[in-house]
C-alpha cells in the first residue's frame, strides 16, 4: 500500500512539473497569450521583456527543480520550487493588503496547496539527502 501511495505521489507531483514547464515554455512562445490567462495586460518594449524574462524564469526554474528532484532522488531539488510558490503566495496577499491588488484567494491557496505537497514530497520521495 505504502509503494501505491509513494508512486501516486511521485505522479502527481510529475504532473506540476510538467505543468509549469508547459507555462513556462508558453511564456517564450505565446507571451500575449500567457500574460491573457493569468490576468495581466500584454507588454510591449521593455515591459514585454520583462513579462517574458520573469514568468518564463519563473515556471521553468520551478517545473525543473521540481522535474529534478523527482529525477535525482535529492530532495534539495525541490526547496526552490517551494520558496518560489510560497513567496508568490505572500507577495499576492501584500498587493491586496497594501497595494488595492484583487484578492486571489483561489491562486494563493494553489500556491501554498502546491509547496506544501512538494515540501511533503521532499520529505517521502527522495532515496537521499
């Protein structure tokens, strides 16, 4: 039972990774697209450089780690996808206390959901330190 848990951990958690590489690959494809379905106004210039350089860095730095730890057995893999998720999590919630931002109680409970499974999956999957 414990091998059935641990594997469908392992698959659940493949499918994040998987998930947020794909976003992060959009973000370099189809930025207008992607900036679209999270919310934000497409760029132009500078600001278009910026919307692609960050939320592409930041899908992919958190879908690799996360690939990478799967992959490797090494739980430090997944504390930068953590700290990553987490920290978007905290800076929402200041936009909306401090900055009139929307509150996005259903993107901020995904954010801490998600770190919270991987710092669990950190915990239970990897073979070694």
């Amino acid at each position: 039972m414990k091998l059935v848990l641990e594997r469908l951990l392992q698959g659940a958690v493949g499918l994040i990774s998987i998930f947020f590489i794909v976003l992060g690959i959009r973000w370099l494809v189809d930025p207008s697209a992607s900036a679209i379905g999270l919310g934000l106004a497409p760029q132009v210039g500078l600001g278009l450089s910026s919307q692609v350089g960050d939320l592409s860095a930041f899908f992919l730095v958190t879908g690799l780690g996360i690939l990478f730890g799967l992959a490797s057995g090494n739980r430090l893999w997944y504390y930068p996808s953590v700290m990553l998720l987490l920290a978007a999590a905290i800076g929402r919630t200041i936009a909306w206390l401090f900055h009139d931002a929307a509150f996005a109680p259903l993107l901020i409970a995904i954010e801490i959901g998600v770190g919270l499974l991987l710092l669990f999956a950190s915990k239970t999957l990897p073979k070694r330190q």
